[in-house]
C-alpha cells in the first residue's frame, strides 16, 4: 500500500521487466528498428517540434531501405506527400484500398485464428500472465487504434477482451495515448 501510494509501483514494474528481459538476453533479429528523436537528432536537425517534412524525408528513407511497417502520425499539412508515400508503398490507390478493406479483414481473421483460439482458453496468448508475445502482438493493435478510428475486432472476438486486459496493464498506461 505504501508503495502504491508514493507512485512507484510503475518503477517497479519496469524495474522487473528490465530485469527479467536481463536475465535472458538473446541476440537481436535486427527485424525491427526504432528510429528515436533523442538530443544528437535535435542537434543534427534541429529544435522539436520539427517540420512534417522531416518525417515525411524520414518515412520515404526507410521505405527505400525495406521497411516493412512504419508507424507515424501525419499532420494534416503533408496529407498529398503521405497519400503519395501509402499509395507508392501499397502499390494502389488508398481507394481502391478502402475498397478491399472487408476481403483484407477476412484475411486478417483467417490469420489470428490461432490468437483467438488460445485466448479462449487462456487470459493472454501466453498463459495465465502477460508475456512477450502479448506485448508484440497488442503493439499492433495499439498502433491500429491510433492510427484509425475504424475498429478491427468485433466485441465478440476473444482478442477483444484481451487488448482490454493488456491495455489496463501499468495503471492503463497504452489509454493514455492519443487516439485517431
């Protein structure tokens, strides 16, 4: 209780994560990149915030390199570069994306079958307990829900409940982030 009281159970929660991520390091796949704004990119570029023109460099650099998933926000000022970008990235129109959107869900669905399946006997795709996995998998569907007003999981669909759970994990701490 006084832990609780002074604000540093999220402290300690990321206390033990780090560790348990410690206690068995494995080597990096180099699968997945984060490109951070830290104090040498100010430096380099400039004072944040900076001109969406920068990200938009920055997005169409690494879809040059083989990025296969990029995940941003887009100010409003840049929508004719970003539909350009989508499009050149998707390889359609987002039109005729929109337009496939129910055929792309079905495919989805065919793809989280084992997810859902393990989420109706279990609480988290790894058992009893959040474990790597669920963090990996809910980070697409936070950055669905960010990105997009549209939901992609049905109320009934085991996945549902479960982004639920792991979105109240750390004091809810995924709700807080601005959603589109």
């Amino acid at each position: 209780m006084a832990i609780s009281l002074t604000g540093l159970t999220g402290a300690l929660k990321n206390a033990l994560v780090d560790l348990r991520f410690g206690l068995s390091p494995r080597p990096a796949t180099g699968g997945i990149v984060v490109v951070a704004i830290d104090s040498p990119s100010i430096e380099s570029v400039g004072v944040w915030p900076w001109p969406r023109r920068v990200h938009a460099d920055l997005i169409d650099k690494l879809t040059r390199a083989g990025a296969a998933d990029i995940h941003e926000r887009v100010d409003p000022a840049d929508d004719a570069f970003f539909r350009q970008m989508m499009e050149k990235i998707l390889k359609t129109t987002l039109e005729e994306t929109r337009a496939t959107r129910e055929q792309s869900l079905r495919r989805l669905g065919a793809v989280l079958a084992p997810m859902q399946a393990a989420l109706k006997r279990q609480a988290y795709v790894c058992g009893a307990e959040p474990a790597y996995a669920d963090f990996i998998l809910f980070s697409v569907f936070q950055w669905a829900r960010i990105m997009s007003p549209q939901e992609v999981l049905g109320p009934e669909d085991p996945l549902c409940g479960w982004r639920e759970r792991v979105s109240d994990l750390y004091e809810g701490f995924a709700r807080n982030v601005p959603v589109a």
